[in-house]
C-alpha cells in the first residue's frame, strides 16, 4: 500500500494511493502510482465528460501525478503527453498501455507547426515543458529563452489558432522577484500567459497560471539529494538559515484542477504550503549525518518566494491558497475573479521564512519512511 501525504492548512493528512504495476528502470522495479481522489459531483464538470487533453512536457515530475490522477478522476476522451524525450515517452506508454485514452506526440514547444498539429481538437492544455535546472540556464541562456519564452509564445498561439477552451501554465516561485535566469525566463512566461487573455477575442479561449516550488521528493529536489548523500555521513549544507516551501506533486495537480475550476483569466493561483529550515529538511533525511557549509550557489535564493510585495495590492486570500489577480484592464478589481476573496495587507508577501504553517522534522520523516521507494523516481 502507498501513500502521499496532503498538507492543508494547520492540517496533516494521510491519502490512499492505489499501487499500479511497476516499471523496470536500469534493473530497479519503479512504482507506479495513483494517488486516490474523492469525487464531487459539483466539480466534476471542470473538464467535461469525453473531453480532450493535451499536457506539453507530459513525461517530467508533473506528469507522473497529473495522468493516472486525471484518468482516475475524470473520463476524457484523450490525454495526450507532448514531449521531446522518446524514452521517457516509452516507457510511460509501457505504464499505460492497457488505456486508450493515452496518445503520444513527440514534439518540442518550441516547434510551432508541430504544436498546431497537436492541439487540433483539444479542449485543454497544460503546459509543464520548460528548462528548469538553475546552472544549466545559466550556461545555455539562449535555450533556456526559447524554451520557456519562445515555447509558451508558440503554446498560446496554438491554443488560439485551434479553439482551446482553458490553458493552465505551470510556474514557479523562482518568477517572483527572480534573480537567475530561469526565474526570468518564467516570469516572462507568466506575463504572456496573463496578456494572452485580451487577445482571445471570439475563441475566448482564457489562460490561468499556477505557482508552486520545489516537489517533495521529486528528481534534483532536496531531499532526493540528502538521501543519496546520507551514506557517506556528510550533507552539503548551503545555509544554515535557508527556508523552503514543502508541496507534494498531489497538492500541485490539485491547484492545476482548481484552476481549470475557477479562473476566469489572467489569475496566478499560489496554494498555501507549509515551510521547513534547510537543517529540519537534513535532519529528517539523515539524523547521524554531519553537516558542510559550503555557500549558496550562483542564482540560488536564500528563502522561497510565492508573492512579492509588489503584487500585495492585487492578492486576494482565499482558505487553502493566494490569487493574484493582474492589474493590467482593471482585472484586480472585477468581482468576477475576485468572488469571496480577501485582500491581503498592502506589504503582504508570501516567503518560505515568513510562512505561518511550518512542517516539523517528525512529519517530514514520517513522510520519506513512506514513501522512500518513490524518492528521486519522478
């Protein structure tokens, strides 16, 4: 029996995740996994019935979640996985291969005409595909723009072009307030997703965003790094005082849907998480390790940021997440969007060192003890 673990506000939950067949990777079983969800006939319409959906970078951390929970959840008619890996494509259509719902493409966001034949007939996008390992957009800084800038360009053109009713973009806490190039890169993704919204004129096709941070667990996260460290006694440590916000992959498919609920256009929805110090984060990965301070990398923040106070005025809080509602047409103000929120304080910003919610050491290893054969696999 598997599990994921669901934090909500003050609230620390266990969700049943149903076992699928494993996958032989480099001679090691990966699990397959479906993380149970309880349905809501009131909801249940946020993507109709034999609709179809198109995920780009379907075959990353994301995807992993956001397919066997969709296909569990809803019934599409399609769902399709947009990516450029042909292995990773293999082997998820080795995992799924029992469903015909599940279509394949080979394709790169960057590839216009490519993304227009995708798209044709689809209802609904998502769109995960970016560059996102910090020093490696730094040392390529060209692809990394045609990706992440050049890429969503091509998405909401196509989207457009081929009558999507509602795209969700996938974003991070590294485009508030950036300081390296990837953070740049998604904040230009965002704002084009935001504008993209006054140009859908009778396709009315809307665009939403969502931001979270680093994935508890997932590939290059911080607690897949300390375990593989820990059996040689020693954790890098960057900074003692460093902060993070701590989400699982269930909570970010969970927002994605949300949105897809709600958004009327141009919103960047932030879902409230809780946070934990670098050395809490160590000392649940590996308790008899010792610790090296070895300095903050170039391009690495000190604490997570969801919501600048630049973007105060325009947040509006809501029971388990943040909306910041653009400025731009007087969106922040239209009762429409805003609906039951509440506007947060005028110097209001959402860090991982100022959070109200904080995971203690003992949750956290609770969470990896069950979860450790998922660990560093999506």
């Amino acid at each position: 029996m598997y599990y994921d673990y669901v934090f909500r506000r003050k609230v620390f939950l266990r969700s049943h995740i149903s076992p699928k067949k494993g996958t032989q990777t480099g001679g090691v079983t990966a699990p397959i996994f479906v993380w149970s969800v309880k349905a809501n006939p009131k909801k249940d319409l946020i993507m109709e019935k034999y609709s179809s959906i198109l995920l780009t970078g379907g075959t990353g951390s994301f995807g992993s979640q956001f397919v066997p929970m969709t296909l569990k959840r809803y019934q599409p008619s399609r769902l399709i996985i947009y990516s450029r890996d042909e292995m990773k494509q293999w082997k998820m259509a080795e995992e799924f291969k029992d469903d015909p719902r599940i279509r394949f493409f080979i394709g790169d966001v960057r590839d216009r005409n490519r993304l227009y034949r995708a798209l044709d007939g689809v209802d609904y996008v998502v769109h995960a595909a970016a560059t996102k390992i910090i020093p490696i957009a730094e040392y390529n800084p060209f692809e990394c723009v045609k990706t992440n800038i050049m890429g969503a360009m091509n998405v909401i053109d196509a989207c457009l072009d081929n009558g999507v009713k509602k795209c969700v973009a996938l974003s991070t806490d590294k485009a508030s307030s950036p300081v390296n190039l990837y953070g740049a890169t998604k904040l230009a993704s965002d704002k084009l997703f935001v504008a993209a919204n006054s140009y859908s004129g009778k396709t009315r096709c809307r665009f939403s965003i969502v931001r979270y941070g680093n994935v508890m667990g997932s590939r290059g996260s911080v607690i897949s790094f300390f375990k593989s460290c820990a059996d040689e006694g020693v954790l890098p440590i960057t900074d003692t005082r460093m902060t993070r916000f701590m989400i699982t992959l269930g909570e970010g498919v969970e927002l994605v849907w949300h949105a897809f609920e709600d958004m009327v256009g141009g919103e960047i929805y932030v879902k409230k998480i809780p946070s934990m110090n670098i050395l809490d984060i160590a000392q649940a990965c590996a308790p008899d390790a010792a610790h090296k301070i070895i300095g903050i990398r170039p391009g690495e923040k000190l604490h997570e940021q969801m919501i600048g106070v630049e973007d105060a005025p325009h947040t509006y809080e809501y029971d388990d997440y943040f909306k910041i509602i653009p400025a731009i047409n007087n969106w922040s103000s239209e009762p429409t969007r805003i609906k039951d929120g509440q506007g947060v304080p005028k110097n209001f910003q959402y860090s991982s060192n100022t959070n109200k919610e904080w995971m203690q050491v003992e949750e956290l290893r609770e969470w990896i003890d069950d979860n450790s054969h998922i660990i560093g696999y999506f």
